[in-house]
C-alpha cells in the first residue's frame, strides 16, 4: 500500500474529540488539535515510518487500567467494577489512518451491523421484523382430524420464528492473537498485515487505584481497549462464525458488536428447537476453538406467533428444552411474565411492539418530570437552549427506533406517543397543556 499523505492525519484529527484522557505519553487530544504545520508533518513522517516498517512505539502498546464502579453496584464486588484503560491519543491518530487503508480491502460481515456506515440498531430490528413477517406468510399444510371423528380436514398454518440471543463473556478481552494473526494472513497488502500484527503483540498494561499503580502485565490475549481498530479486529474476528451461522437452512444470524441474535424457522417448538440446539451446539464448539465464553445467564430467547391459543407453542412439560452452552434457558412466549429485550427494545410475543412503545412512554414522562424543574419562565434556560435540554434528553428517549414502531404498533400505543411527544412540544413552544394538541 503506498505512503500516507498530509490529509489524512489532518481528517484523523478533525474526528479526535476534546476532553479525551490521554495515554501514557501524556500528550492531550486538545494539543494535537493546534498543532503548527511543521508539527504535523513531523507527526506523518513518524506514522508513516511505522506504517513501512512495522515498527510501533511501545507507548502506544502501553495502557494503565483504572477500575469505575458501576452505577448502583456494591463496591466490595469485584463485578461491580468497569475498567477503563486510557492508551495513547497519537496512537488512536495513527488508528484512525490505518483503519482506513483496511477498510479499502476488507468489508465487515453483511451480517454485523456495528462498524459499519449507515447501519444502525434501527437496522437490525427491522431486519428481526421482516423475518418474522416473512415467516407468518409462508404457509405450510395440515392435516387435522374433524370434529365429527371421521376423515381429516386440510388446515393451512404460518411458520413460528424463534428468536434466541447469545452472550458472550467479555468477548473483546478473550480474542486469541493467534487465530486473529490467521485471519489477517487473508487480508491484502503486506504493511497493512504486518502493522496489524505488531499493534496486537508486545503490549503491556498496569493497574492503578487511587495513587497506587500495580506491576506491568503482558496483555496475551483480546484487542485493546478504547483502541479504534479494537471494534474492527473483533468483527473480523467473528467474521467466520457468522459465515458458519447463517449456513444453516432456515437460520439467520446477525451481530451488533459482540451481541448475537438467531432466527430460526420452523413450522412449530418440535421443528424450530432441534434446528436451534444444533446451531447452539456447533457455536459452543466454535467458541471453544476461538477461546470465547458463552454466558448462559444472559441468554434470551422468544417464539413469536400470532395465535394465543395453539397449545403446540407451550411447552408445559419441558419435553422440548434449548440448551446453550449446556445450559437450559426459557423460551419467552404467549402468557410470559416478561419480555426479552433486542439492543434496548422489549419484544412482545406478536412483535407489535406495543410493550416498548408504552415503556418509552413512560420513560420519557419520567424525563418530563424532570425537565419541568427547570423550564421555567424567569429563572429558567433560554428558548433555544431548553429546545436542546428537551431534544437531547426528552425527545432521544422517545424516539429511539420511533421509525420502527410507528410502523407495527397498534393505535392505541400511537396515541400514547403523539400525546408524550406534544407535552414535550409544548416546553419549547410554550402552548399550555389546556390548548388542543
């Protein structure tokens, strides 16, 4: 691949946002945003040297690890904790420059909806939908006896969909350096392999707590943290699980970052489940292979169906369990005390998506309350910035995939949003609630 030119540092640049924490070269996003002429051509001559030999500064392979409690969690578990490790912001500039010389060769999984441009989580929700929808017109024959006793009476029956979410355990921090080197042997240009390959080994990475710093650790598996080729390394990762996944007939497997989700057809629990604990066995041996862990606790799964009275969908007996990674978890379907949630969103049993749309609703009221505090007429913000208090905290609630459920809801849940977001409406124009909406 050839040199890097002077107007990609400065595109690397624009992106890097202020207020970042810098890495262990204590160089600050907000320098490098005012950096002279003659600086940034020193800074693409030093990158482009590493891009043609191969050659990575070991402050950019160095990290320093500080725990953050989670909010609402127990500080004595060590759960509890998040950890964030801060690596060096030249290095992300370099990132950002390499990322797009491998995106010139290499294309995510059509499959992963994360990483790439213009898709989104709206994306993958609807693509959940359509499979649903395609399933419910596809009809298969039955033959069912009559009422009378005598001779059989032909029935016509939508295929069910089962829907069955994986978790993996830390999936970002469990990546083996070797099956990720093997896959980047596929990958086309030589810099481009061998840059990939040094970022990956030699780092190393400290532990700090309060003031005290911990002893310097080798970081022998998973992608960096924070990093921006981090996300990218994974997807290309899980690349061939998604290939083996989606072999399967009447499967389909998508990816929003680490987080996956199965589609299985079938035309009833004794067709869809065998189908779905075959692909749930061989994705156990796959992450096995790849050194990934499945985290059964987290799994959901879901049966959607029209009907609310087929007792071929209940499995009272249990004779019919899914297992994932040796576990049994529940199916949610028709008469279940919850839902399962997709990327944010609950999914009722009939994928209306009338329990989602209610739940925004009440989160947003929620918000409303809050926002009440302070649209005052004296004492509060200006016009101009209360329309961004309420489109940046009140309005983003509400319309989070609003594209999608105004498309399958029932009337009912569009009335309760038309009436959330003109109370909204009414904070920046200032109507009272008595005015008509």
């Amino acid at each position: 691949m050839h040199l890097l030119i002077i107007t990609e540092p400065l595109a690397a640049l624009r992106n890097t946002p202020y207020g970042k924490a810098p890495g262990p070269d204590e160089v600050y996003s907000e320098a490098l945003q005012h950096i002279s002429s003659k600086g940034l051509r020193s800074l693409l001559r030093c990158i482009n040297h590493s891009w043609t030999t191969g050659t990575i500064p070991a402050e950019w392979r160095r990290a320093t690890i500080v725990p953050l409690l989670k909010p609402g969690k127990l500080p004595e578990l060590l759960e509890s904790y998040r950890p964030i490790s801060p690596t060096s912001i030249v290095s992300k500039v370099a990132e950002k420059m390499v990322l797009k010389k491998l995106l010139w060769v290499w294309t995510p999984h059509p499959h992963q909806y994360a990483y790439r441009g213009m898709r989104t989580t709206t994306m993958q929700l609807a693509h959940l939908i359509h499979e649903v929808e395609h399933n419910r017109n596809h009809y298969f024959q039955v033959n069912l006896p009559k009422k009378s006793g005598i001779g059989n009476q032909l029935h016509y029956r939508p295929h069910r969909t089962l829907l069955v979410l994986v978790d993996f355990s830390k999936a970002y921090d469990f990546i083996g350096h070797r099956v990720l080197s093997r896959l980047l042997a596929n990958i086309p240009g030589v810099n481009c392999r061998r840059w990939l390959r040094k970022f990956l080994c030699g780092r190393y990475a400290k532990t700090r707590v309060g003031s005290r710093h911990g002893d310097r650790r080798p970081m022998l598996r998973g992608v960096p943290q924070g990093s921006v080729l981090g996300p990218y390394l994974f997807s290309l990762y899980a690349h061939p699980l998604l290939n083996l996944l989606n072999s399967f007939a009447g499967v389909t497997a998508d990816m929003y970052a680490d987080d996956l989700s199965i589609i299985v057809k079938g035309q009833s629990r004794e067709d869809a489940i065998p189908t779905a604990n075959m692909v749930l066995k061989k994705l156990h041996v796959w992450s096995q292979e790849n050194g990934l862990a499945i985290n059964p606790s987290k799994c959901e799964a879901a049966r959607f169906t029209l009907s609310t009275h087929t007792e071929s969908d209940y499995d009272r007996e249990g004779k019919w369990p899914l297992v994932v990674a040796g576990c049994k978890i529940q199916v949610m379907t028709m008469g279940a005390s919850r839902t399962t949630k997709l990327l944010g969103m609950d999914l009722d049993p009939r994928l209306t998506l009338n329990v989602a749309a209610s739940k925004q609703c009440a989160a947003t009221s929620q918000r409303i309350s809050q926002l009440r505090c302070i649209a005052h007429k004296e004492a509060g913000p200006s016009p101009h910035d209360l329309r961004t208090f309420v489109i940046g905290y009140g309005a983003s609630k509400l319309r989070y995939g609003s594209e999608l459920i105004w498309a399958v809801v029932t009337d009912s849940a569009k009335n309760g949003m038309q009436k959330t977001y003109a109370t909204l409406a009414r904070f920046v124009s200032g109507v009272p609630s008595t005015a008509d909406q």
